[in-house]
C-alpha cells in the first residue's frame, strides 16, 4: 500500500511542477490536449507485411 502512495505523490509533484494542482486543473488540461490519432496502432495489416513480433 505504501508503493502506492509513494507513486500518487510523485504523480502529483510532477502535475504541481507543471501548473496542474487539482483534479479539475487535470481535467482542464486533458481536454485541451490535442487529439491522439491511434489509427496506425489498431489499424489491420494490409496483406504480406508481417507483425513486429513475427520471427523473422
């Protein structure tokens, strides 16, 4: 249990040394993120590439 609070007051230095100091700071800031596009990520294999962890 103290791992975890350990790595909840570091999450929060981090968050304090850049400007975010409550949760609805974080959330403000997450929504004006930009956008992340996942599509090359979930995107199928197009036929004969092989996957990254295909042996070779």
């Amino acid at each position: 249990m103290n791992d975890i609070q350990d790595r909840i007051k570091r999450m929060w230095k981090y968050l304090n040394e850049n400007g975010i100091y409550t949760e609805e700071d974080l959330d403000k800031a997450l929504e004006k993120m930009p956008k992340l596009n996942i599509g090359i990520f979930v995107s199928p294999l197009k036929g004969g590439e092989k996957c990254v962890t295909e042996s070779r």
